[in-house]
C-alpha cells in the first residue's frame, strides 16, 4: 500500500512510518514548523517528506492518510486531508493502523505516566542486542537503536502506550488500541489535564487497557497505591516492581556515579549485578521493572540482560549530556509534567552534588501553563540554585485557561527560587555566559526551547572548555 503521513514529525507519527515502510509499504510524509530533534531525525528516514502541507504531496494511488493529533495540523481543514477525501482515500490515525497492522503479533504495551519512552526503547534494546528480531514503536530516539520504530522478524512487538486521546474526534486513549497480551505499567499520576480534569478521568483508560490483557497475558506493575487501586482490572498474572524491597522485583545497593552499580534482586532471592551510566533514581526503577519483564517471560538470558543494560544510552532529550569539552555539563530532560521535571532535577541533584545547579526552562503550554498547574510552581525547583524561564508556547490558548507568563515568573518566585524570564536564546546565552565553570545547566523542556539545545552546546564548549583542559 501507498501511506501518506500528514504530521511525519511527530514522535508517534515517524515511528509508526518506519514499521510501515519496514511491513512493505511505501510511505511519504509532511509538516510544517517542525523543530529538532525530530525534523532533522526525519529528514533522513529516506522516504520523500515535505516541509509545508500541500494537495500536490499525496502521491497518485494513496491507499492511506495517517493524520496526526497535533491542533497544528489543522484536523478536517488541512489542505492534504480535503485532497485525500476528495480522492476517496482513507483516513485515518496512526495508533489505529498501528493497532490493526500489529493485531496478529504478540505484544507488549509499555504505559504509564513517565518512564514509558525509556522502558520501551530499553526493552527493545535489550532483544535486539540478545538477538530477538522483536518489533518496536517508540516515541522518542535512542542512540542504542537504529530507529523509533521497527516490524521485527519475531513475533513480538514492543508498542510503547501513550494514554493521550487518539485525536479530537476519537476520545479513546491511543493504548486500548493495541491488544496487549502484555503490559509493563511504570507510573499512574494525574497528566494531561487539558483532556483529562480528573484523577478519575485520567485512571479510566489505564483500567480499560488493564482489561484488554487476556489470562494468559503478564502485568509487569510498579508498586504504587494509584496501580494497586486498578490492579485488580486485569486478568492478567501481575508482577510487582519497585527501588524498595517489595513483593516481587526491586534493587539494592544501589552506589549512584557516573556508572551507577546495584543488585537486582528478584524472586526467591534471584541477584544480579547489573551498572548503567543513565542518571538518576528514575532510570535504575525503569531498569528494574525492564529486567522483571524480560526475566519472567524469559525472553533473555541473565548474561544478555546485564550486557545490554550497561551498554544502553538511554534516549533524547532524557538526561542525555550535550556538552563535549565544557567544565559546565549542559544535559536536556524532558519536562513535559511535573513528575517527570522533577525526576530530571533529583537526578542532576543526585549526581551532582557539589555543582550549583541552574535550570533553562520552558512551560508546556497544555501542562505548565494551564492554571491549575500553578502550584506546580512552588516546590518543582527545590535544589536548583537558579532559574531561568522562556516564554511558553503560544498555541493552544482556547482550550483550557492558561496563566500569563508574568504569573508563572511570580508563582515561581514566591517560592524562593531564584528565577528571571528570558524572551530569546541570546537572551539566555548570555545571562549563562558568566559562570564559574562549578555548575552544572539543565535544559528543561518538551518543546524547541528558542532552538537552545542545538545553539548552547558549542557555545559552552567554547567559553568554558579551556578550564576543563586547565583541570
């Protein structure tokens, strides 16, 4: 079949593509106002994509429109998806021909608030390094995979599951889409508050997705009061994970560093000793509640899962350092919610102690900005030594009430953190341009963040390079 992606530059929307094109489809795309590092990942898939949206982009004999969520893209008005109605071609999302295209395979959902896009590339990772052809899908990138998404010659998938809702029109939770025969559930915190406004409405589809796994099926769980509460929806056995001793898999002196060590300690006093060089407490939980996974199913080997969890980079704009020669580490987390910004500050925290820490900021428009989030404000920045605040997004504003970014900047110091807006990326360049070469930057954002990831790296290691030489 001919599959046309109207969004190709989303995370989900380029993974999707590649298990398509990887099944025997051709596959062209589209965006516009794309930014890295996704449109430059894009750009060299090697399959056609345009940077503008176009009638003249669908190739003669489409079989398939894959449009994506984003408001961006305009939905029933984008120009591309009028041609493609006009033409009498399908429409459709990419979670549902995902779903229909995997229906047949035996697979694994990775859901759960945060930590879902780590465990689903380690996961994958961890097969493929063991030598297990499994498929995959996943939202973000990962130095240790050649690609977000791969069909896999075996006959498991690994589909990381975003609860987020398939589009305006379909109010499901893109996972339930996905027949899991298994599920690794990470987290379960109030997100999405712009389509969820309850705790309740956020929990709902977590209880559906936990029904849709057969007897048969394995629930890999974090112990949580919020997962014990829905645990008994699923049908499935259920496996219990955490850092703390619990009933089931958890870890133990645990010696954080730049290669962090500590003991997987498993059922009937199975131990591993396993390293990773990923930051902070959050990494070595995924880890943990990975390594369940893989051992109870006993897809791999203890040796292969030792191995390929220390050699596993982690992924994009989580935790990743950007810096090469700078004294000054400059790292990108992902902040798109609170749990997950402040996981990303407790563990530069955790791994460096001794540097004072300053954080580059950016408010996501449908979390961070929403009113509500306000008090987020007030305890997310504990620890770091200074803030610094770029205006948020601007898109978005009629679907939820949003603070201005004055009230953000007063929320935040109200809080005692020492914050200052900054309206440009020279802006910011140059108030970090006059360090003391002890601190550490953490750039913390789901968005371009005025293009800083790509612009601040080699400024660093230009203005403070010559003092890790001198060190």
């Amino acid at each position: 079949m001919r599959i046309h992606f109207t969004g190709i530059a989303g995370a989900g929307m380029a993974a999707a593509a590649l298990m398509m094109r990887e099944a025997g489809h051709e596959i062209t795309g589209s965006d516009e106002g794309a930014f890295p590092p996704m449109s430059t990942y894009v750009e060299g898939l090697g399959f056609p994509v345009f940077w503008r949206f176009d009638s003249a982009n669908l190739p003669p004999g489409l079989d398939i429109l894959v449009l994506g969520a984003s408001a961006k893209l305009g939905g029933e008005g984008n120009v591309e998806v009028q041609e493609a109605r006009r033409r009498g071609v399908r429409v459709t999302t990419f979670p549902e021909l995902v779903g229909e295209a995997t229906a047949l395979k035996t697979t694994t959902v990775v859901a759960g608030s945060f930590g879902k896009s780590t465990c689903t590339a380690l996961l994958a990772h961890v097969l493929r390094e063991s030598g297990r052809d499994a498929g995959w899908m996943i939202g973000a990138i990962s130095p240790s995979l050649p690609d977000t998404g791969h069909w896999g010659d075996a006959p498991e998938v690994i589909l990381e599951g975003d609860e987020y809702i398939v589009g305006p029109n379909d109010r499901r939770s893109k996972f339930v889409l996905y027949h899991p025969r298994d599920i690794l559930l990470t987290s379960l915190i109030h997100d999405h508050v712009n389509v969820f406004p309850t705790l309740e409405s956020y929990v709902t589809p977590f209880r559906e997705l936990l029904r849709l796994a057969p007897a048969e099926g394995l629930l890999v769980a974090r112990e949580h009061p919020a997962i014990r509460a829905i645990a008994g929806e699923a049908a499935a056995r259920i496996v219990w994970y955490d850092t703390a001793p619990c009933d089931g898999w958890f870890c133990e002196d645990v010696a954080f560093g730049e290669t962090t060590r500590f003991t997987l300690v498993g059922p009937g006093g199975r131990r591993l000793a396993m390293s990773t060089s990923l930051l902070g407490e959050h990494n070595v939980e995924n880890i943990v509640g990975v390594s369940a996974y893989l051992l109870e199913r006993g897809l791999v080997s203890e040796a292969d899962l030792v191995r390929a969890v220390a050699g596993f980079a982690g992924i994009r704009r989580r935790l990743d350092r950007l810096t090469r020669t700078s004294a000054v580490p400059v790292v990108e987390g992902f902040g798109s919610s609170y749990e997950k910004a402040r996981s990303a500050i407790e563990a530069m925290l955790l791994h460096y102690p001794t540097r004072p820490l300053t954080v580059v900021f950016e408010p996501h428009t449908f979390s961070w900005r929403n009113r509500e989030a306000l008090p987020w404000y007030d305890t997310v920045f504990e620890g770091a030594a200074r803030v610094l605040v770029v205006p948020p997004p601007t898109h978005g504003a009629d679907s939820h009430l949003q603070s201005s970014f004055a009230e953000i900047l007063a929320r935040a110091a109200a809080a005692g953190v020492a914050v200052e807006g900054v309206e440009s990326a020279e802006a910011a360049t140059e108030a970090l341009s006059r360090l003391s070469g002890d601190e550490v930057v953490l750039l913390l954002s789901s968005g371009p963040l005025l293009g800083l990831p790509d612009s601040l790296p080699p400024a660093f290691d230009r203005l403070y390079g010559a003092q890790e030489a001198a060190a």
